[in-house]
C-alpha cells in the first residue's frame, strides 16, 4: 500500500517539476535584455554579441532549446552558466548547501527554552511584519546599535563552523519570529482540536492513561496540519528566502536565483528553480507519507 502510494506521488511530483521546468524555461524567455548583451555588457561590439548568442545556442527555436536543455537536465548536467562560463552544478549545490544551513540553524534555535518560547510567543505577535522589516529592526538593534552580531552574513573564506554560526544567527532571527510563530499557532490549534474530539473523549472514558490517550490519539491527529505546514515551508526556507539573502549578502539559493535572472543566464535560473521545485516536491511526499503513517484512515482513503 505504502509503495503504491510513494509510486504515485512521485510521478504526480515528476509532472509538477516538467510543467515547472516549462514556465520557468518560458518566464526566461520574457526577461527584457539581450543575452550576449547582459553577459558581454553594453560597450561590446553587435557582432561579438551575435557571435556569443549563437555559441550558447539562445538563437535557436524556442523548442529545440528547451529539449535540449531538459533532456541535458534530466541526465544530470544541469548545463554551464553564462555569466561564469563554468558548470552550473557546484554553484547550485553550494548555495543550496548554504540555505539549508541558514533554514537548520532557525529550526534549531534554541528549542525548548525558555528563549524558545518567547521568541515563539514574539513571533506569534511579529507574524504579519514582512522579513525585510524585521530583519532591518535587527540589523539596527544587534549590529549597529549593540555591536553584538555581524550584520553580513557572508563570513570570511576558510571560517570554521562557529565562526560561520556567528555570522548566521542575525539573519535567521527573522524566520524564527516569523514562520516558526505560525508553526507554533498551527499546532496548537492542531492539538486544542484533538483534545476536544469524541474519540479522545471517548479513549478518556474507558479509562486509558493520559499519556497512552496522549501518545496515540492527541498527538497522531494534531500532528497531521503542522506536518503539512512544515513541508511547504522547508520548500520555502530552501530557496525562498531572497530578500534575507540579500539583506545580509548571505550566498545562497535565493539569491543565485535572483543573480541568474537580472544577469539573463538561464542555465543557473532554470537549474535553480527546478532545484528549488525539487525541493518542495520531496518535502511534499514525505510529508504526505508521514502522515498516512500516523494516521490509518488517510491510508485506507489513497488505497
């Protein structure tokens, strides 16, 4: 049943990414500007523009680029960036590496303490102030005022690991006030409206432990809407997080995206964005597969 199941949410997954990889494809193609012409700058002479244009291809049917880059794409080469005239795979996976480690650090921060709750309880207060607002609040208060944090997150080259956690504990404040205080509401949510359903009522009565009634009825059903909005939002602190990147000069996928797309280089945009789309894609099944794990009827609906 579990097989079956993973079997068709990957292929619904394959679909989603094969529409994705043609709007991106298609959005890229309605970027103002000339290829050569972003790559080469202004100054270049019309021929040696022409001339790159037609060595990277983007002079051909907008079909036959397409094909050539996905069937490239899907084997692997996710092709050679215009702008550095290097391959496009250690650049995405370096900044995706980067944004993971900026998304660990805000799931990381401190749970359970006493900070944890209050920055969760803030966050609760905080959740509709957009991130480049806090993260300016921030900048201001713990690096320009109190000097107590760096307010780049881009760390000197050969940093070790606690240097690198210094300098990315300023900008991953603002998704802890944000998104981890509406993980925070969702739950709680999820949990009051177990605690208040027939069968917990029920699994009372008969004169179950509190912790059995806990464990195996609150916890499993509470669970399921947080499961969910944790998904999309791994998806989102993978490569959504452009506006932080670029506030703190923070190297990651986001921000590559962004680079890509005023640069025109559409082999780092594509890559980037079927990456990200990759991303929430594995989120999503193993989101859904956990929760037909916890709970026996979502099984027994998909079978």
């Amino acid at each position: 049943m579990i097989a079956r199941f993973l079997a068709r949410r990957a292929l619904l997954s394959l679909v989603t990414l094969g529409i994705l990889s043609v709007i991106v494809f298609l959005g890229g193609q309605l970027l103002p500007g000339d290829v050569g012409r972003a790559v080469l700058g202004p100054l270049a002479d019309a021929r040696a523009v022409a001339l790159f244009n037609h060595q990277v291809g983007v002079d051909r049917p907008l079909a036959v680029q397409y094909w050539d880059w996905i069937t490239h794409f899907s084997r692997g080469d996710m092709g050679r960036s215009f702008t550095f005239r290097a391959p496009v795979a250690p650049f995405i996976g370096q900044a995706l590496v980067n944004s993971l480690k900026l998304a660990g650090l805000a799931s990381a921060l401190r749970v359970g303490q006493w900070s944890d709750r209050a920055l969760v309880l803030l966050g609760q207060s905080l959740g509709v102030v957009p991130e480049f607002i806090s993260s300016i609040v921030l900048i201001l208060v713990f690096g320009v005022w109190l000097h107590w944090l760096p307010m780049s997150a881009d760390w000197p080259e050969g940093a070790g690991p606690l240097t690198q956690l210094r300098y990315l504990i300023l900008p991953s404040l603002p998704l802890v006030l944000v998104f981890f205080g509406y993980i925070a509401r969702v739950a709680r949510a999820g949990t009051v409206e177990a605690l208040d359903a027939d069968y917990t009522r029920t699994a009372i009565l008969k004169g179950l432990p509190m912790s059995t009634v806990m464990r195996r009825h609150v916890l499993r059903n509470a669970l399921l809407p947080t499961i969910t909005v944790v998904a999309s939002l791994l998806g989102y602190l993978a490569g959504g997080l452009v506006v932080i990147e670029t506030l703190f000069h923070y190297r990651g996928i986001g921000a590559l995206i962004y680079s890509a797309a005023r640069a025109k280089d559409f082999p780092m945009l594509e890559a980037g964005v079927l990456t990200v789309g990759a991303v929430y894609a594995i989120a999503s099944v193993l989101a859904d597969l956990l929760s037909a794990v916890l709970n026996p009827r979502l099984r027994a609906a998909r079978a």
